[in-house]
C-alpha cells in the first residue's frame, strides 16, 4: 500500500464516522453499519504494509533500483 493510498483509507474511514454520527438520530442501525464498516477497514489498513516513497531525481522522475545488488553468475 502506497502512503497515498493509506491517505485515502483514512479519509474515507474518517467520513463514514461522520456519516454515522450524522445519521444516528434518524437510524441507529444504519449508524451502527456505518461503525463496523469503518472499525473492519481501519483494521484492514493499519494491517497492510505501507511501501516507501520512491526516490525522486532531481527531474522528479521516480530512480529505479535494480532487483539484486548481485552481479549475474552467468557471466563469469
């Protein structure tokens, strides 16, 4: 998960709790659905690993890393 994308999940977490607050006066069940929804996504995302920024040149062109610092055996 890209810390954008936590962002998001927090902010949509965040707007069903208020959406449940909202409507509580008017449906204490669909408050409540709107409680556990939130409450089941917020343990989904704090469980997902958040994956580093990438590096930005000074372009602003992300840097690619190679997959293995090892040089290729084939070759020798």
């Amino acid at each position: 998960m890209t810390p954008a994308q936590r962002k998001y999940d927090q902010d949509f977490i965040a707007s069903l709790r208020r959406m449940a607050k909202n409507i509580e006066p008017r449906s204490r069940q669909l408050s409540d659905t709107l409680k556990l929804a939130a409450e089941r996504l917020d343990a989904l995302s704090s469980a997902a690993p958040v994956e580093p920024a990438p590096q930005l040149a000074q372009d602003g062109q992300a840097i690619h890393q190679p997959a293995s610092n090892k040089p290729d055996q084939a070759h020798a």
